[in-house]
C-alpha cells in the first residue's frame, strides 16, 4: 500500500519511473521516508542517482568505464525537491498527507510559498509602514479602510 501511494506521488509530481527506481534503489520507498530530507539532501541523492560512483564490468574497450547512473532530468530533480518539501510540510503542520490529492499544481504552490516566505522583497523589508491616519469624516470610510487593509497586508 505504501509503495503504490509513493508511485502515485511521484506520477502526481511528473517524476518518471526510472527515476523512481532510482529512489528506491537509494532507500526511499515510501512516502515516509521523504520525511526528514531538506532540499540540499534531495539535490545530493540526485547526484549519487547520476553519478553512483563505481564501474560498469566489461571486456576489452568496454572494460572499466564509469557507471553512468539513471538520468536524472532537471525538471524531474525540482519536481523531486518540490514534492520532497511538500511531503514534509505537512508534516510539519500536522495534516493528513493523502497522495491522490497532491496534484503537481498544489506541490508548486507550496514551493512557490515557501520561496516568498524564506526570501521577502527587499523593498519591504525597509519600509516604514505608518499607521492609517484617523477618518476625519464619514466621506472618507472607502479610503480608510483601503489603508488598514494596505497596513495589514504589509505586516506579518
């Protein structure tokens, strides 16, 4: 049952099978043991999928050449990273992960969140943001609130 929920997220995720294969011939089978990888983790065992490190046996001219590994495309690597996360944010927030549901659309705009999250406008960052000046008459209620809403908007 697990390994037909992680085939599901990956195929949700544009992820193909023989790089499934390869996750699984470096230990992640499951759903589950994405957990507790980061992203640095997730770009390293990408690498170890291309470039295992061993040579390939052979006879004469073939003998001895580098083992040239699964290909790993770059598309199929972000979306590894980008389903990597999304499997361990909800972890961390403590919902029910349900494969079917995570669709690569969902999967990206976590991504997309965790992006705006960790790096913020500059411009943001050194702004002063000033209270809304008090509504003086009855006239002004759109304009008012445009600027508590503008206000609430910028602080976190």
């Amino acid at each position: 049952m697990a390994a037909a929920q992680f085939t599901l997220y990956l195929n949700n995720c544009n992820v193909n099978n023989t790089v499934e294969q390869g996750l699984i011939a470096q230990g992640i089978n499951t759903c589950d043991s994405l957990l507790g990888n980061n992203d640095y983790n997730m770009k390293a065992v990408c690498k170890r999928m291309v470039q295992p490190g061993d040579t390939m046996p052979g006879r004469g001219v073939a003998a001895g050449r580098a083992n040239r590994g699964i290909p790993v495309s770059f598309v199929a690597e972000k979306n590894l990273r980008k389903a990597c996360f999304f499997r361990n944010c909800m972890h961390r927030i403590q919902r029910t992960f349900v494969a079917a549901t995570a669709t690569l659309a969902l999967v990206q705009e976590g991504w997309e969140d965790r992006f705006e999250l960790e790096n913020p406008d500059r411009d943001v960052e050194r702004e002063i943001i000033r209270d809304p000046a008090p509504m003086v008459k009855v006239d002004d209620i759109k304009k008012t609130l445009e600027d508590i809403d503008n206000v609430l908007n910028k602080r976190k």
